[in-house]
C-alpha cells in the first residue's frame, strides 16, 4: 500500500509545484514549472500504461487495455511453446547434460550423511505407500482378481519344464543339487539318534538292542558315504544318471500330456482352494503390514539398512568412472527420450491451465507479484518526464 501511494504523492507534488510556479516571471520558477509540467505528464502516461495492463484506465473501455485479462489465453500459449522451444528441447537438454557428471555428483551426495540420510528417507516414503496398497481391502481384491486370470494363463507343465531346462544350462541343476545333498548331509547328522529311536521301537521285542544301533550306524554311515561322495565328485556316476532324468523330465513336462493334464489339476485344486487362498491372503497381509509398520519407526531396521545400502552404492559409484559414463549415458538418453516423447504434452498442460484460471484472478495476482516494481516505473516516469521537461525548457530559452 505505501508504494501505491508513493507515486501519487509525487504526481500530487508535480501538480502543486506545476500551480505555484505558474506566471511567475523568475527564471528559476521557469525552470520549477518546466520540470512539474514534464513530470506530471510522464506520471499519468506510466499511470496509464501500468493500469492499462491488468484493466480498464477509470472503468472506459478504451482499445488495447486491460491487456492481460484479454489476452491470458495467448499468453499461456506463448509462455507454453516459449517453455518448449527453449527449455524442452532434445537439442538443450543433451547438451546441459553432457555437460554435467551427473553419476559423480550424485554419488558424492549420496556419500555424505545427509545425502543418505535423505535418500534413504525418500525409499521409505516410497516402501510405506507401496506396501500400504497392499492394506486396502479393494486393491487386495483387485490383485487377487488379476491373479486368479493370470493364473488361468499360465500351463503349469510347460512352465516347469523350461524351468528346469533352464537349470540344466550351465550346470545350474548340478548346483541346486550339491546344496540339497549338503542339506540331506547336515539333516542326517542332526538326526542320528531320533532315527535310531524310531528303528528300535519299530524292531520285534526278541531283537537286542545292540543289534539295532550296529545296523542303524552302519545303514546311516553307508548313506552318509554316499550322500559325501555325491557332493564332493561332480563326475560322479549318479550325477550323470541325475543328468539324465532331469533332461528327460524337462522334456515330458513340455511335451507329455499325462503332465499337462497333472498342471491342470494341479492348478483347478489351488483355484478352488478357498482356505488355501485366505492363508496366503493372510500372510501377504501380515508381510506389507510389517515392512509398512517398520519403514514408519523412527528406529527402523530396514531404513538403518537403506541407508547402508545406499552408502555402499555411492562409495562403488564413486571409485568406477566406467559406470559413471554408463550412468551418465543412460540418464542423458532417457531425458532426451522424455523430452522427445512428452514436450509437446508438457506445453499443452501449462497452455490448458493458464486457459483455466480466471481473467480477474489472474490479473490480480500478477499484479500482486510485480507491484513494487511497477510503482517504481511510475516514480521514474515522473523523474524522467520532469528531466526531459528541463531539456526541453534549456532549449527553448537559448
């Protein structure tokens, strides 16, 4: 308010200095009444302009006022292809990309403690809302829907069969064979004497104990051997049987359809498993409400180890230039893609919203934003006009 009655005050000056000095025949009253002359006229001329710009001058429609409220829409439209041209385009975004270390500049930040900190924080937020989906009863319906369809989809054989022939490639069959061997090793060991216990109270009452323990030590040695012998010799003969079978069973599973039949049964019995699917309801309940529950505490574990793992990322990024030109190639394509794809998109979202607000809204608030400043073009509009006013007098009088 105090600016908007600054330059009034200082037309009102004009005016009054304009009145005293009029008629007077002192030189210096020529020069007071040539400078308050000019000022005024330059004080009511930016009036005019400045007014002129949001409304009406005094309420009077006259041409070319009240520009911005008249002319919002082709403004929006201007501000929307100026934004595209010159900020959107895949030219301008590639090249202030290329110049930029993105991936080192975000592994420094990542590295700090507050760059963890706050990475890790944005994880959580993500996690919460993620997994809070999963607490409404409507998505959970919706999901189980989708995937009671794609269920419906799917051929249980075949699926397994390339499974394992996937597995059979490189030896991966092998592997997972190694580690269930050592597990059947360890479980035999840890079981030794309920398998000895189980063998004597099943033997006739005649039979003497002793007997039982040397013909269960040795039958669990024995098996013991094998099982040892198996895991340790990949060139092993059962191994090369296990070759075999797992080939063979690969190949009925896709193709035999004895097994097609089995997957379809299989899959209509976990279909119409009513309590099977409450039970697996249940526990994916239970799982999204305990990652949401822990990313929300202050004290959560998962966040503590984000947070880690996001320190570790930032230290790798940082000591492999390699992938930081990898990184820095993907991140300036994807943008560059973005921008090709969505720019004309983008503009016409900032065109449709300034077409949405209201003329007199928008003018005020425009006005609201600049007013200081355009008070200021008044007050030097007067002081500009009453020097060109002393100009011109100096003129006259030579």
């Amino acid at each position: 308010m105090t600016m908007k009655i600054l330059p009034l005050l200082l037309l009102a000056l004009m005016a009054v200095l304009f009145a005293v000095t009029l008629g007077r025949p002192e030189a210096w009253a020529g020069w007071i009444n040539a400078f308050a002359e000019a000022g005024m006229v330059g004080a009511l001329a930016d009036w005019f302009a400045v007014v002129a710009l949001f409304r009406h001058p005094m309420g009077i429609p006259i041409p070319h006022t009240a520009i911005i409220p008249r002319r919002k829409d082709e403004i929006g439209d201007n501000l929307a292809r100026f934004v595209a041209e010159h900020f959107l385009h895949p030219e301008v975004v590639g090249r202030r990309l290329a110049s930029v270390n993105l991936a080192a500049n975000a592994a420094d930040w990542l590295d700090s403690p507050a760059g963890r900190s706050q990475a890790a924080n944005l994880l959580a937020r993500i996690g919460r809302s993620l997994f809070g989906l999963f607490g409404d009863e409507e998505v959970r319906a919706f999901s189980g829907r989708l995937a009671a369809r794609q269920l419906e989809r799917i051929e249980p054989a075949p699926l397994l069969g390339r499974t394992v022939e996937w597995l059979i490639e490189d030896g991966r069959h092998q592997a997972v064979l190694t580690q269930t061997l050592r597990i059947a090793l360890v479980t035999l060991n840890d079981n030794r004497d309920r398998i000895r216990g189980a063998v004597q109270r099943g033997s006739p009452w005649w039979m003497p104990g002793f007997v039982d323990d040397r013909i269960v030590v040795q039958l669990l040695d024995r098996i013991e051997t094998v099982l040892l012998e198996l895991s340790l010799d990949p060139d092993h003969a059962l191994r090369r049987d296990f070759d075999r079978w797992a080939q063979s069973r690969a190949t009925e599973l896709q193709r035999s359809r004895e097994y097609r039949a089995w997957g379809e049964r299989l899959k209509a019995d976990l279909a119409e498993n009513e309590a099977l699917r409450d039970y697996l309801a249940g526990l994916l309940k239970a799982f999204t409400e305990g990652i949401r529950d822990d990313l929300a505490n202050p004290d959560s574990l998962l966040r503590s180890e984000l947070e880690r793992l996001v320190g570790s990322f930032a230290a790798e990024l940082a000591r492999d230039p390699d992938m930081q030109l990898w990184v820095d190639g993907w991140l300036r394509e994807a943008a560059v893609a973005l921008v090709e794809d969505h720019s004309d998109a983008i503009a016409s979202l900032i065109s449709e919203t300034v077409r949405s607000w209201d003329a007199r809204e928008t003018s005020r608030r425009v006005e609201a934003a600049i007013g200081t400043d355009l008070q200021y073009i008044r007050i030097n509009g007067t002081l500009v006009g009453g020097l060109v006013g002393l100009l011109i007098h100096a003129v006259k009088i030579m």
